[in-house]
C-alpha cells in the first residue's frame, strides 16, 4: 500500500472521531486564536502561548535543562512570543508509554517526536494521533522548512492520504546501522589482524579470548535490552536479506526482502538456515561464557561497564561510534584501541538512513498547532534557538573554538553534565557543530557507508497494519518466547526450538500476514 491509498471506511471514520476538534478552523489562517494571519499579511502572536514537545530519554535531574530553558524561551518569547516545555517518554517501557501518551487525547502536547522505523510514525497517523499539515500552513508557520524540505523534494515520503503527516529530519547525516564495538587492543592480542573484526565468526574468537585471559571482565555483558541478541545480525551478515522496515511483529523485525528478489516479501525466521546457524552460535557463546548466566534478566548498562574496562563490547549503532564510545574510550580506556564490527560488513548489506528516522509532527489535539509550527521552525533553522536546543548555554554547557568547533569547558563531564534536550527530530547540517571530540576517523566511515549501503526502496511503503493487526500480535507472542532464550543459547537443542517456533508461527497466522504484505508491495511496486 503507498502512502496515497484510501484507508478504510472505518478508519476514516475513527479519525475523524479524534481530530474533529483539533481540525475545526486550522489552516492556513490559523486555528488557535493567537497566531492568525493578519490583513497586512503578518501573524498575530499578541497571546502568548506554551508550547509542549514530546521527546524521549529519562529526563534529566542535573538542573542544566531547566536553565536552557529560561534561556531559550526568552528568545522564543522576543520572536513568536512563546516557550517551550519538554515531556519526556522515559525508557523504561518506553514502547508502551509512548504510543499511549500519543493516542490519550492529552491537549498539552504540541509538537511530537517521531518517525517511521522506530517510533511507529505511520501508525500513529493511521489512527489519529498526528494532525495533517497543509501546504499553506507550513508555508505560514514553518517557512525555512517547507523551503528546505521542498526544494529536497522530501514532502511525499510524508504523506498519508495525500496529506502530510510530519516533517522529516532531512537535513541531518547520520548512520544508524548497529554494530559491535570492541576493543581492537585485545583483539589483536586474539590474534585477529590488525586487531580488525571484518566478519561476524571472529566475534567468537574475540570473546573466547577475553573470556580465557581478562578474568575480571564480562566479554559482552548484554541483558534484557538486547532480547533480540545478535540472531538478526548474523543473517544480516552471512546472507542478502534485508529487513522490511514499519512493519515489526511486536518489538522484532521479523518481515523482510532480499537483495535478489526486493519485492518479494518472506522472513528468514522461517525459511532460511541461517537461523539455526545463528543459534548454535549464541548456544556456544553461552556456553563460553560470553554473558552472566542471568543475562535475560540482567538489567546493567553496558556502556558504562565497557568504559570501567570490565566489559569488552557494546551494541549500538555508529553514529554511537564515532561520537560517543570511540572518543571516551580513548580518554577513559587509554590504548584500548576501540573499533567496529557492523552487521553486513562482510557483504555490504548496510541500507542508507531513512530521512524519517528522526521527524516531527504536530499533535491532532494541540491547541495552538500554528504557533508550534512557528517555535519548530526557529528550533530547526533560528542558529541561536538550534544551538540553545542542542548544546546549552555557551560557556557553561559548550564553548566554540576558534576554528568554529564545538568543545566543552573545562571539568565538564558527559554523565553528569548533559543537557540531555533530545531534540532529534529537526536536526540542520547547516547549523550542527563539528565536535573536536569525535573520531577523526568518522568522515572516512561515513564515506564508505555512502559509496556501498543500498537506498531502501520502500521508504514511503505504508503497509496495511488494520489487516493484518491480530495475526501479528500472535506472532509477536511467539517471538517473544522463542528469540530470547534462542539468542542466548538457552535452549539444549536450538534446532527444536526453531522448529516449534515455526510450527506455532504458521498456527499464527504467518502465510495470511505474508499475503496481505505481499499485496501491499506489489500494489506500492504497480504505482511506482
């Protein structure tokens, strides 16, 4: 299905159920009473209005974000005559607590942080919770980003019904594909060259080394947050198939194409090999030693362990790398030397970004959408309310060095001094300062990223959720059982497993699902 098909009768229906209120007089002459176009052509913002954006993280206790604020609003106050407050998803459950604090009917909130591979973007439009935007409202209200947006022609991967459910966050390089970081100094102690992991079996040689030699370290203390483990990274990276993106079961990718055969929808999890592969391998991880025996329940922060140096390995995506755990390794772990392993490195199954990893919507029951409009469009485009969002108050939270980078005052510490905004889903290039603390290395990794990750063809694919909602839901439930226990070996015989996992799967519903997916594409791949 594209993103123009008619959404069911009663669907539509529904939607109109929960966004009449917030849809009556919005437009482009504005719906809130206070940012109305004027006769002369300029807006009325004589009200003074609260602006409220969701974002995601644990809120921060520092006191930092608090005065951000002061500050920032008092440059929104001076240009729209409005501030801004922040609610945050906190990521305990954060699946759950997100999608129910979209679809409660909360008035306060204005501006919603979203997207479409990870934030379930397409169907919380399907069900209402975003207000479609018109052309003349966000030419009113977001000039500079209907500018920019346009001019990339990025509107239509945003359209629902022909109607622009969110704005992307097109303006922004950065590479979200997960991987494995180590520590190149034991594995070149491992005997791997160069200390450099180039496929997914020489992680086993690196954590049997760590596991016989470091014995105050756990060689990847992954846990509960990692339930997924490492079985979809190893079929990433020993065959072609690629993970068709917005339609998980449940918290799991579980639906995908190949290389060869893009259009044809099947999942590895039930026919292909590479699944047991990939379970004898976490049996024998497990049985190495790899994690604590309680790792299902385990609930450490790896990160944090690696930089003590009593863990040898973090899962995360690269832009994590080359900003964050590569340049505070270097100071807190001198010499470790720490690299990348990423899934599909061996056979460049690497896709480039989705320009809707990171977007913004409005919420169907704002009050003042206009005026939220307004405050994104500064927060996005405005240099002094981009850096305020993004990096503190100059001289406290940052400072910029002579050659216009971006360095922090002296004693300042990440853990305890982050400002911690969250502002991911209106991100600018244009704006953004080169941090003097990031890898040298990243424009390299990023280059290479461009010269052989594939675009992903389906970015604008809305796949048909109401069809196929109860069968998935059944699936998610067997996946659920299965794929923790199978991604850390717990099972005495993971063939079995595999094999009942499937059985119960096809009970579920699998080739109904399958079908009414396949439709889909070929009806998106017809009007294409």
């Amino acid at each position: 299905m594209k993103k123009n098909t008619t959404v069911k009768r009663t669907l539509a229906l529904t939607m109109a159920v929960l966004m009449g209120a917030s849809l009556a007089g919005c437009g482009s002459k504005g719906g809130d009473g206070g940012s109305k176009v004027k006769e002369d052509g300029t807006i009325d913002t004589s009200s003074h209005e609260v602006i409220n954006m969701l974002v995601l993280g644990n809120k921060p206790s520092n006191g930092r974000l608090d005065e951000v604020l002061k500050a920032l609003n008092k440059v929104l106050t001076e240009k729209v005559n409005a501030e801004l407050e922040l609610t945050y998803v906190e990521w305990a459950d954060w699946q759950t607590q997100y999608n129910t604090q979209l679809l409660s009917g909360d008035a306060s909130l204005d501006i919603i942080t979203t997207a479409t591979d990870w934030l379930y973007g397409w169907e919380n439009a399907q069900k209402g919770a975003f207000l479609p935007l018109t052309e003349d409202m966000l030419k009113t209200y977001a000039p500079k980003t209907w500018e920019q947006v346009d001019a990339d022609g990025n509107w239509d991967i945003c359209k629902l019904n022909d109607e622009i459910m969110f704005i992307p966050e097109d303006k922004y390089t950065q590479y979200t594909n997960h991987g494995m970081m180590y520590r190149g100094d034991w594995a070149k102690e491992a005997g791997i060259t160069d200390g450099t992991i180039t496929k997914f079996d020489e992680l086993t040689t690196y954590f049997k080394y760590v596991k016989d030699n470091k014995p105050d370290v756990v060689p990847w203390d992954a846990g509960k947050n990692n339930l997924g483990s490492l079985l979809e990274p190893y079929i990433l990276s020993n065959t072609n198939y690629r993970p068709l993106i917005g339609c998980n079961a449940g918290n799991y990718e579980f639906w995908f194409t190949s290389k060869e055969d893009p259009y044809t929808v099947s999942s590895p999890f039930m026919e292909d090999d590479a699944i047991y592969e990939a379970a004898d391998m976490m049996k024998e991880w497990n049985e190495i030693g790899v994690w604590r025996e309680d790792a299902l329940n385990y609930d450490g922060d790896t990160r944090v362990e690696m930089y003590a140096g009593t863990c040898a390995a973090d899962q995360h995506h690269s832009q994590t790398y080359y900003s964050q755990v590569k340049p505070n390794m270097d100071v807190k772990q001198p010499g470790s030397d720490v690299k990348m392993y990423y899934w599909g490195q061996e056979n460049n199954n690497v896709a480039k970004p989705l320009k809707t990893h990171g977007a913004a919507a409005i919420s169907a029951n704002s009050k003042h959408p206009e005026r939220a409009l307004m405050v994104y469009d500064l927060l996005r485009n405005d240099e002094e309310c981009y850096r305020y969002i993004n990096y503190g108050v100059e001289g406290t939270d940052y400072i910029v060095t002579e050659d216009g980078k971006l360095d922090y005052p002296e004693g300042w510490d990440e853990a305890t001094d982050k400002v911690d905004a969250n502002f991911w889903c209106g991100r600018n290039d244009d704006l953004e300062l080169q941090n003097v603390s990031w890898w040298d290395g990243t424009q390299d990794m990023i280059d290479n990223y461009d010269k052989i990750a594939y675009d992903y063809e389906f970015e604008n694919l809305i796949i048909d959720k109401n069809a196929i909602e109860t069968q998935q839901a059944a699936i998610a439930n067997v996946l659920s059982e299965y794929l923790p226990q199978l991604g850390y070996g717990k099972y005495d015989d993971p063939h079995k497993a595999i094999d009942e996992m499937r059985e119960k799967i096809k009970a579920a519903g699998y080739e109904e699902v399958k079908a009414s997916i396949q439709k889909d594409i070929d009806a998106f791949r017809g009007e294409k």
